[in-house]
C-alpha cells in the first residue's frame, strides 16, 4: 500500500451548465513533501466548503486501481481517447493510492505515513465521498457521479489525527479500527438515501 500521488488545487471559477460556479476539483500533481494539516494539504482549497474539507474531509484518497474503469467509460462517452490515461487529481483526489481501495477500509481505520522532521502523519477514514454536479463536469460527462453511485468506487475522506507530510512513493500503514461500520456499506446507505441520478 502507497501514496502514488499526492495533489492538490485551488478554487477557480469554472462555466457549468451554463452558469459560472467556483470549484477547485482539479487537482495537480505535487513533487517533494506536502505538509498535512489538521484541515488539509498545504496549498490545497475547496470552493464549497459546506460539501468538502473541514475537520471530518481534511483528505481526499483515492485508490489508482479505479482509473482503469474511468478511463474506459471516459472513452465510452466519446470525452477523451481510449489510450487517454486519466491524470492524478482528475477525480478531485488528494491521494492517489495504490492496492487500498474501498472495500478494505471501515470507518475509524487509521492510515499511517512515514515520519519526517520527527512527524508521523496519522490519517482516520471518516466517510464516503459522494459525487455531485462538479464531478460530471470533471470527468466530462453526465453520467458521471451515477456511475461512481453504481459501482461504488467513492474513494475515502480523511481526518487528520496528526499532522506530518506526505509524498508521492509513501508506504502506508493501515491500522484496524473497531470495525463497526464498513466505508462501502455506509457509500450504498449514503446513495439510497440521495438516489444520484
């Protein structure tokens, strides 16, 4: 399990359904250590901060091995080329991750990155991220966040349980928490709930 990325953006405004909303899903790729913080990455923004960031989604992860399945359906929809690799940060994640993806991870399940500067960044899973009309927009069509609700591949935000660095290459290290509520099953209550279309 590792950090093969680490992004971060700013709020810009972008034209969406033919109205100007602000957003700072795109993210870019960073080199070097990144400070994590209790409300996030630094240099990082979130434009609506009532739906993203604060203390409970200081971190956005995602696992890598979805990208396969979004670049096929990014094709699918005539948005981007079959080869077109879809880019770190195209989903709106903080992380890129590799070999931790949803179905392994419960809520209160800590992530454990390497120390530097005597700091050990220790993360906390807190919930499912839920897809809205940003994320169609980001990956280029529609049907965008239905598919996310489909088939579950929701990614995990993260709270900050201490603070440290981050770098692309990271090892992390996953500690159990109770094991009470599993992050897919709180995902499917979360989109019944809501019912994305």
């Amino acid at each position: 399990m590792r950090v093969l990325s680490v992004n971060v953006g700013t709020a810009r405004p972008v034209q969406i359904g033919g109205r100007t909303v602000m957003t700072a899903i795109a993210k870019q790729p960073q080199s070097g250590p990144v400070a994590i913080g209790p409300m996030g990455l630094a240099g990082d923004e979130q434009a609506d901060p009532t739906v993203h960031g604060g203390l409970s989604k200081a971190v956005y992860a995602y696992p890598s091995e979805h990208l396969a399945f979004w670049r096929t359906v990014r094709a699918q929809a005539r948005v981007a080329g079959w080869d077109a690799e879809v880019p770190p940060g195209l989903v709106g994640e903080n992380l890129t991750l590799q070999g931790l993806t949803e179905r392994q991870l419960w809520i209160g399940d800590r992530l454990h990155l390497p120390e530097r500067d005597g700091q050990r960044a220790v993360l906390v899973v807190s919930e499912p991220r839920q897809p809205c009309f940003k994320f169609n927009a980001a990956m280029g069509f529609a049907q965008a966040a239905k598919m996310m609700a489909q088939s579950g591949f929701c990614g995990s935000y993260l709270a900050v349980l201490q603070p440290g660095w981050v770098q692309a290459g990271d090892a992390i290290e996953l500690e159990p928490g109770p094991r009470e509520l599993a992050l897919t099953e709180l995902f499917r209550a979360k989109m019944h709930r809501n019912k994305v279309d």
